[in-house]
C-alpha cells in the first residue's frame, strides 16, 4: 500500500520549472510543471512537485487567505 501525504503552500517565487512555496512556514522549492500556477496562488504538493493550484481568492482546505 502506498500513502502519499499533500500539503498546501503558497507560491512566493517562481525560477523556471521549480517555486519556492510557502508551507506552513517553511519554505520548500517544489516543481511546477503539472500546476498552472503563478506567485500568489496555492498549490498541492507532494513528492516535491505541485500538481494543482488555486487561485489566492479561492481558499483551500479551510486556510483563510
């Protein structure tokens, strides 16, 4: 069986492929590839990629934006 835990972060930064993301303080560089997302937004994340993004307005997983 295989158990994938996802986070939510924001984007602060985009370099090419990868965004430093904001998850609950600290600050990871995740791929962005699979997102269309851009600075500001909140993405999924797991395994060191983003594969879904919302925008900043939306809110997600009960976060207050």
């Amino acid at each position: 069986m295989f158990v994938c835990v996802t986070s939510v972060g924001k984007i602060l930064e985009i370099k090419g492929n990868n965004a430093v993301v904001d998850i609950n303080g600290k600050l990871s560089e995740v791929l962005i590839d699979l997102a269309d997302a851009k600075t500001g937004d909140y993405v999924y994340c797991a395994a060191g990629m983003a594969y879904e993004s919302r925008f900043s307005g939306q809110g997600i997983c009960g976060k207050k934006i």
